[in-house]
C-alpha cells in the first residue's frame, strides 16, 4: 500500500534527524572529504544517480517514476545497506570525530536532497522535516523554496559502481550462510561471527583480497578473512557458484560498549571488557 511506502520514507527521514541532532554545532562545509570513507562516497554517488532520474521523471510529469525510484533508493541501497552499516560508526565512534562527522556529512546531505526531490509529492511532510533539518545561513526558509538539487560530480565513479555490485553480491552470499548459523542458534548477529571466503575465479579472488577490510565492514562480522585454499566444509556460493563462504562463531570475547566480538577485547588493564577502538573513544573522553 501507499501508506506502507509513505511509513518507509518517514522513517528514513527519522533516522537522518535521529543522528544530527548535533550537526548544527560545526559548518559542514569543514569536513574534509578525506575522512570519507569509500562507502560513504558510494552512498553519495549513488544519490547523484537518484537525482538525475528523478529530475527525468519530473520533466516527464511521470510522478509515478519519482515515488518508485525514491522509494526504492530508501528501502535497498539506503535502509538495508547503508544506513544499517553506518550504526558503529553513528553510535560507537567519539561524537566529533572525523568518523561520525564524516557520515553525518552524507545523511545531511541525503537529508537535504530526498527533502527537495519529494517536496513536489509530499508538500506538508517536507515542509515539517525543511524546518527540522540543521540549517545553515543560506537555507531557504522553507522547502519550496529551494532548487532542485544538483549531482555532485566528485562523487561520480561508474567503474566504483561495477565493483560494488560484485562486492555486495559477496555480501548477499555472506548474509545467506549467517542466517543459517542464526536459525540454528549457534549466533546471535553477524557481529558473532568469523567469515572465511574464498573463490575458484582469479578475478574475484583478486577483489576479495584487495578489498577484504572493505568486506568486514560491508558484512559486519567480527572477522573477515580471505584464504587461497578451500576448506572441505565450505558452502558454495547460490548466486556466484565459483565463491565459497565458511562461516563460523568466533572465539574473540564480547566489547561490552560496541557489541563486537574483537581480539583486542581484554587487552586495556583499566578497561578489560572494552575493544581498542572502544578504549580510545572513552579515554579521549574521560582524560
């Protein structure tokens, strides 16, 4: 139903606002673009593309196109991708990093967008988000008001996009073999998990070599690991038959703070039942 659709983009939009509460307290125009993180600029690609085809549609008065599109880039790239892997980050980072800033960067900017893009079709929810949004001096006073948002051709990279289609296809495959580890009780959340891939294809073997950092982020898993040699107890692949996955709980104890199973867990004397990352966060904000 439409009203589904109309509760997934309101939720979106809670979520950005959820997450900026602090936003107005530095100038976005500050954050460096290096401390992106490639997701980050992915996400941001990404939104140049729904801008460019929602601008066609409107042009085409085929406003049916526009609610699709949008809700489509909300529920697949944005919902069950992006912003449920920015949540370490959001939550677990110190609050003015350059980690956290950096991704509030991107849903400051997803906020803005999305807000001009369905300002047409959803005038009064906009309007109310235009004056909840963080703004800065020249923001228009209200969302009908503003331009049509612009791509922003930093952020184009059509060979990034083939390579992201195949590592969430690695992603997808991953996802598959945890939910069995789930329904049988063995974990709780990926976060539980260790993961060893591998593939049969030189190419992609290659890409999960050069990218398996990437891939521990993209599964969010406690341990991503990429090996030459297939394991006799692998799964093969459903969709990519030539990529085999194990996936497997792991044995590193439990960061009482970010809920990731880490092998740095237990290493700080005054914090043992914190992560590295978690001790430096605290210490920057009790020292």
């Amino acid at each position: 139903e439409m009203s589904d659709g109309y509760r997934k983009i309101r939720n979106t939009f809670r979520y950005f606002l959820g997450n900026l509460e602090d936003y107005a307290r530095f100038q976005p125009e500050s954050t460096d673009l290096a401390t992106l993180q490639p997701i980050d600029r992915w996400a941001l690609g990404q939104l140049n593309g729904l801008i460019r085809d929602v601008t066609a549609a409107y042009d085409a008065f085929e406003f049916y196109r526009v609610f699709q599109r949008i809700y489509q880039f909300c529920v697949v790239d944005l919902s069950s991708f992006y912003l449920d892997l920015l949540k370490d980050r959001l939550y677990a980072e110190r609050h003015d990093g350059p980690e956290r800033r950096a991704a509030q960067y991107v849903l400051a900017r997803l906020h803005d967008v999305l807000a001009r893009l369905l300002a047409p079709i959803l005038p009064h929810t906009m309007e109310e988000l235009w004056d909840l949004m963080p703004r800065g001096p020249e923001t228009p006073s209200s969302v009908h008001l503003a331009l049509r948002p612009q791509p922003d051709p930093r952020f184009d990279d059509p060979g990034r996009d083939a390579l992201w289609a195949k590592l969430r296809a690695v992603r997808v495959e991953v996802y598959r073999s945890l939910e069995k580890l789930r329904v049988a009780k063995v974990i709780g959340s990926g976060q539980e998990a260790r993961v060893l891939v591998g593939s049969d294809d030189s190419a992609l073997a290659a890409i999960l070599a050069e990218h398996s950092t990437l891939l521990e982020t993209l599964c969010a898993v406690s341990e991503f690991r990429v090996s030459e040699s297939r394991p006799p107890d692998c799964e093969p692949g459903v969709d990519h038959p030539g990529l085999w996955v194990l996936t497997t709980k792991s044995s590193h104890p439990k960061c009482d703070r970010c809920w990731n199973l880490r092998p740095t867990v237990g290493t700080s004397a005054e914090h043992p039942t914190l992560c590295a990352r978690c001790v430096a966060v605290v210490e920057s904000l009790t020292g």
